[in-house]
C-alpha cells in the first residue's frame, strides 16, 4: 500500500551528491514530491528531506540505496506520524483586490503579509501541505498571480541523533 | 633551493605506483596526454598495455582484476576516450569488479564550454561508478587516486573513475602519498552479530533438505577455503551461480551443479523442493530466480551478503547474515552439526543422470554430422591444465562453455555476467593472461561477439600474450536465435551473418590459425593449440541451429526447466 514517506539523508558536502540520489528515484521511476537540503546542527553535513508516495518495502530499498552512496552518512525513513514538519507557501495578490475580506482570511488561517509593493501583496503561510493549499483555494478569489511552496523540512520523533553514525 | 614540486600528471603515476599498479590499459589523446608524457619516464615502475579501443582497454582490466584479484587500472582521453569506457564500468559495476578509471578532462576554464572534446563524463558515468570525482587541482590528485583505490578494492568492489583536468595535470605540486583507509560515510563492512550466528545454525541444523547457492561473493571474499569446509561438515549440497562457478571444486561430493537459466536440471528444480535455502554472497538474479513468485516458496532463507542493499531485494530471507562471508561461513562451521544428507543429494544425483542422458550425452559425443560447442569443449577439458583460466563472450558459447568446462580452482571463469556484454572476452582473455603468462587462458567466444571488439587481436599480437582463441563459428547470433526459434515463430529477424574469412583476419595479426569443420579434425587441433607457445586462433565451424538446455525460459519458475 502506498503511503507518503520522508527520508531523511546525511551526507558528506560532496558535489554531485544530489544528482547520485536523485537518480536513484529516476531509475525505478518513483515522482519526488518534495525535495529540501541544508546544512545539519554538524558543520559541513548536510541533511536532505525527501517526500515520496510509495510502499514499505520500497522505501526500505530505496533508503538502502541511498546510504549505500560513498558520501551518504546515514539514511533514515518515516511517516509522517513519525516526524514534526513543516512547508512554507508564498502567495502574490494583486493590490487592486484587497479589501476587508482578504484580512479576515489571513487571521484565520494564521497567514501573513511579507511584502506590499505598488501592485501587489505577497502573503506568507507555513503549515501542512493540507493547510497551505487550503489557502490557496480560498485566495483563488483574490486572484493568484503566483503561488509557490516549499520542499518539507522535518525533524524526527525519535530521539536519535547522527552523531552515533559518524 | 631545489623545487620539489611535480607535474599533476607525474603524480598521477607516481600514485598508480604507489597503489603497486602492475598495468595501466589505456589510449591516449588530447586531453590524457601530459599523463603520458609522465609515463614515459616510469616505463621500467608500470606498463602501459595500449589497446586499440578505449572499451578493449576496460574490457582487459576486468580480465586482469577478476583473475589477480587486484585493483585494474584503464585510461583515457576525454570525451570520446572517455565514453568508450562506459559499457566496461557498467559490466565492472554489475560485476563487482574492482576498477579504477582515469579519464583526461579539458582545462578547468573550458568546462561547461562545449570544448573540443568535452563531455561531462562524471555525469555519464555517476550511474554506473560506485564513486567518481573530478579533479581540477594539482594538490586533489593524489588524495582522489587514493580514495579511489580504497573505494575500488574495499567491502562490495566496484569501479571508480577519476576524471582530472588537463590544467590540473599540468601545475606543479608537492607528492605526499597517503593511502587511504577510511572515510567516514563508507562502511564497506557491516559488523557481524554473533546472535543472527546462532539463528542461521539453529535454521541448518533443523533442516532436513538444506540447500547452499554460492555466488561470486566467496571468490570476491576469498572465503573458498571456508565454503569447503562448510559444506564439509555441514554435508550439505551446494550450487553455483555464473559467477560463483570455480569457487568450488566442482570434484567437491557436495558440489551438485549449477543455477539459473541455462544450469544443470536438479539444481533449479530442487532450488523448489529444499527446506532451507542458504544463498552466500549471491544476489538472486532473475536468471537464477527464473520468476520470482514462484521461486523457493517452500523455503526458509539464510542470506549471507556484505551489501545491505542486496537483503530482500529480489528475495525476501528469514535470517539476513550481513557480514564478510567468509567470517560468517567461518562462524557457522563451529556452529553447525556434523551431518551428511545422502538421500537429499541422491535426489540431485538422479536428476543429474536425466540431463547427461537427454542433454549432455549428444552435446559432448554427438552422433549427427555437425559439430557441436559442447564437443569443443569436451576436448579442451582433455588438454587443459587444472588451473587454466576460461575467458568467455555473451551469448549460447558462453553457456555451452560454462556448462562444461571442467572447474577445479577458483579465479579460472571471466565471463560478462550481470551485463551480459558482447564483445568483452577478446579483451578481457588479454588481461587475464597478461597476470600470468604461465596460465593457460582459454578464450571461448562467437562469431557475433567477437566482431565487437575484434581490434584488440592487435593487442594480443603485440604484447604477445599467448591467449587461445577458440571461435565458435555458426554463423548466427545463435542466443537471440535460439530465442526466435522458440519463442518468436521462428523468425530470424537480423541475426544471420555473413562473415569474414576469420583465419585470414587472424593471420593477419600473426596468430598460429586453424581451421576444423570436421570432427576428424577437431581433438588434433585442440592439441596443438595447447602445444603452440605464443598466440593462437582456432576457428571451429559448429552447427548453426542449434540450442542450449536445459532452459528455463523467461517467466517460467526454476522447477520449469526443459532439457528440450
């Protein structure tokens, strides 16, 4: 059965790194659906968040795959009960459609306005994919020029740490 | 003051040598060639084997790494030089071959440039490599050549390419070579639990029909010492996949035969009525497994493997022994029971006698007017030497060959197996004879694959490595057409050739040649090939249909195997 599933990757800061893994989802034809890197708590390692739909017994494979990568340190898996994570989504309106309405969706989805240029407004909103694209249907009424959202960063439940692997 | 710095290209050898790199096989060109000028200054530290294709150049250091058991070094020039190695690496990849591959790259300011032979060959070839690397520093070559050795030789071996730029090769640095030995993020052995020990013996002692696969992993582990004498006290039979074939005496009285679509009848079939399946450094490839669902059901499975990404991969096991598997064999020897299981291997014995008596008896000593590739064979058994090294292509010689070449050391088969390359024996037959001169090589191969890389008889004309060609000649690309004949209504779609006068084209590169059409002729010219000092090419014109069983054709369980 195919659940959406994170993995978590460190890796040495090594060039290439990216394409080595991405390939390992291009050959057996799985779609990433969110992809994120950035440094870890350690200097010079580095931590990618990998979203996938796929089944158990793949992303095991998949995870073994990945950590058998030279510059792979570690690669671990989770659902999404198993982790604390988060996306970022940036909407632009147009300023001409503002009015009172806009103000009381932002309150109540715990939005944000970033930026207000001449013409338009750039709302903020981190959550749940479920919850960033909920706004987006509501601001849909406003007219979106442009939404855009973020690969998911995530941090474990369990309380283990890289350093044992290194 | 004195400048002690060096040419990166001067490091490049001086490295290779550190690393007691016996061959480079390489071509040079454009962007390789500040690395050959240095060479020719450490001619008397390391030869240059100069192949007459950057894929024979590959192909030979297979050869050379799977008999020597060491690190086979190639080189080329960039792009074009470099994509010529690509199908090697594949093979080596597939193989577990140790590798290392050092390709020229155009300066570091024409990179992205579309260059006079540029390509972006770490690119090309990141699938293909365990690990490769560009460097554009002088001071980064040496640590980069070591890593690569280090990444090659250690836990599942593999190859490595090197791509250096040609600025790289040409600014000075300081030598200082210091292996490597560890990285961080690699951990080429898992550590072996002693309780996953104790499970796997519990699982073999209550067996009534166990069963042992040995792959490549024994030979690669160096544990064929182990294996015997597992399988000695354990009593247990045991089967070898393509690769793992020579890892076992096949004189062993526990060795029953061999696996996967063209092996012996009872291995394959029993593979379905055993109880506990032990498989040891193999990864259950579908030409062994045949289809999957319906392969060794019945079974518990052991798995001893060094790659953790090879456990439940293809085959889902009850005790997973990740570990050096000749630790782990070493291990279980003291844990299991002194036992001996003859009702069990008189099973195999009795499935045996029903191949020799439909298959193997008309391919050995046939009766009709054509020759067959098994009584080629056959003869070759009479005059080799016990240790001689069989080098084969891809295709229906390569399991003809393999079927029946008599095994008795380990290290003796070379053949292309996860890849499946034509072309590769030519090659790969020079590389393992340039280990030891004094070890017969025997290259079997066809008149399809050998067409693929028949340039390398240049090279073999001049190292004077004396490997014996045996073509086998029917004219056809006989796998595929066996595959036409029976499972595509017999048409021949493109796999008829008409070919060159091959003894001429052999003279030419001044082979010993002969010819047999005849079966009168044949075990006299086997004789002499043997007896002949230098190179030899002997072509033997065999029947042109005909097929290779026992098959287990593609989608069919291993207890479907035909012997016709």
């Amino acid at each position: 059965m195919n659940k959406r599933y994170t993995i978590s990757v460190f890796t040495e800061n090594f060039i290439g790194i990216l394409s080595r893994i991405t390939l390992i989802f291009t050959r057996r034809g799985i779609n990433i659906d969110g992809f994120t890197a950035s440094e870890s708590r350690e200097e010079g390692i580095y931590r990618i968040t990998i979203v996938v739909h796929t089944t158990e017994e793949q992303i095991i494979q998949l995870s073994k795959q990945i950590e058998k990568i030279i510059d792979v340190i570690k690669a671990f898996y989770y659902l999404d009960d198993e982790m604390v994570f988060q996306e970022i989504a940036l909407y632009k309106i147009p300023i001409d459609n503002i009015d009172s309405g806009l103000e009381k969706v932002i309150r109540q989805h715990n939005a944000r306005i970033i930026s207000a240029e001449k013409d338009f407004v750039v709302i903020e909103m981190t959550g749940h994919k479920e919850e960033t694209q909920e706004l987006l249907e509501v601001l849909k009424d406003f007219n979106v020029l442009e939404f855009v959202r973020s690969g998911r960063v995530a941090v474990a439940k369990p309380m283990e740490t890289i350093d044992k692997y290194l | 003051m004195n400048d002690s710095r060096i040419r990166g290209a001067e490091i490049v050898i001086k490295s290779l040598v550190a690393e007691n790199a016996r061959y480079i096989f390489g071509y040079p060109g454009g962007a390789i060639m500040p690395v050959y000028d240095a060479l020719y200054d450490y001619m008397d530290h390391i030869q240059h084997i100069l192949t007459r294709h950057e894929q024979g150049a590959i192909h030979a250091a297979q050869g050379y790494a799977r008999v020597s058991g060491q690190v086979g070094v190639c080189m080329a020039t960039s792009g074009p030089g470099a994509t010529n190695l690509i199908t090697g690496i594949a093979d080596a990849l597939i193989d577990s071959t140790p590798l290392v591959c050092i390709t020229g790259q155009v300066a570091s300011h024409l990179l992205g440039t579309d260059a006079f032979q540029e390509t972006d060959v770490v690119g090309i070839s990141m699938p293909g490599t365990k690990w490769n690397i560009q460097v554009r520093k002088v001071e980064d070559i040496a640590p980069a050549i070591a890593k690569g050795f280090h990444i090659a030789r250690s836990g599942r071996p593999g190859p490595v390419l090197i791509d250096i730029t040609k600025d790289a090769q040409t600014a000075l640095g300081e030598f200082n070579y210091v292996p490597c030995l560890n990285i961080r993020s690699y951990r080429p052995y898992p550590k072996l639990e002693d309780s996953i020990i104790v499970q796997a013996a519990n699982l073999i002692n209550q067996a009534k029909k166990p069963y042992v696969l040995f792959g490549q992993g024994v030979i690669l582990g160096k544990a064929e010492k182990a294996l015997q004498e597992f399988l000695d006290k354990s009593g247990i039979p045991a089967a070898c996949t393509l690769l793992g074939t020579g890892a076992l005496s096949e004189d062993h009285p526990n060795y029953v035969g061999k696996l996967g679509m063209h092996g012996n009848y009872g291995p394959n079939i029993l593979t379905n009525q055993c109880d506990v399946l032990i498989a040891v450094g193999m990864r259950f490839d579908d030409r062994v497994t045949g289809d999957v669902k319906r392969y060794a059901k019945q079974a518990k499975v052991i798995h001893l493997e060094l790659d953790p990404a090879e456990i439940n991969k293809n085959v889902k096991c009850e005790v997973a022994v990740l570990g050096d598997c000749r630790i782990s064999l070493e291990k279980l020897t003291e844990k299991v029971e002194k036992r001996s299981h003859p009702e069990w291997i008189k099973a195999f014995r009795e499935l045996e006698a029903e191949e020799k008596r439909v298959v193997v008896g008309n391919d050995l000593s046939p009766t009709k007017v054509g020759l067959t590739m098994g009584e080629v064979i056959r003869h070759i058994n009479e005059f080799k030497s016990d240790d001689a090294i069989l080098v084969t292509d891809v295709g229906q010689h390569q399991m003809v060959a393999w079927r029946y070449f008599e095994y008795k050391t380990t290290r003796t088969q070379v053949t292309s197996g996860g890849l499946g390359t034509m072309g590769f024996a030519l090659p790969a037959a020079l590389g393992a004879q340039l280990h030891d001169f004094n070890r017969q090589v025997i290259c079997v191969v066809g008149d399809g694959g050998i067409q693929m890389t028949i340039q390398e008889l240049g090279t073999i004309m001049q190292t004077q490595a004396p490997v014996k060609v045996v073509l086998l000649n029917n004219n056809f690309l006989g796998m595929v057409r066996q595959w036409q004949q029976l499972f595509f209504d017999k048409r021949y779609s493109f796999t008829e050739l008409d070919n060159p006068d091959f003894i001429k084209i052999a003279e030419a590169y001044n082979f010993k040649v002969q010819k047999v059409d005849i079966r009168g002729d044949l075990r006299q010219a086997v004789a002499e090939m043997f007896v002949h000092e230098g190179p030899y090419f002997l072509e033997v014109v065999v029947e042109k249909e005909d097929n290779v069983f026992p098959m287990i054709a593609s989608g069919s369980s291993v207890e479907e195997v035909r012997l016709s």
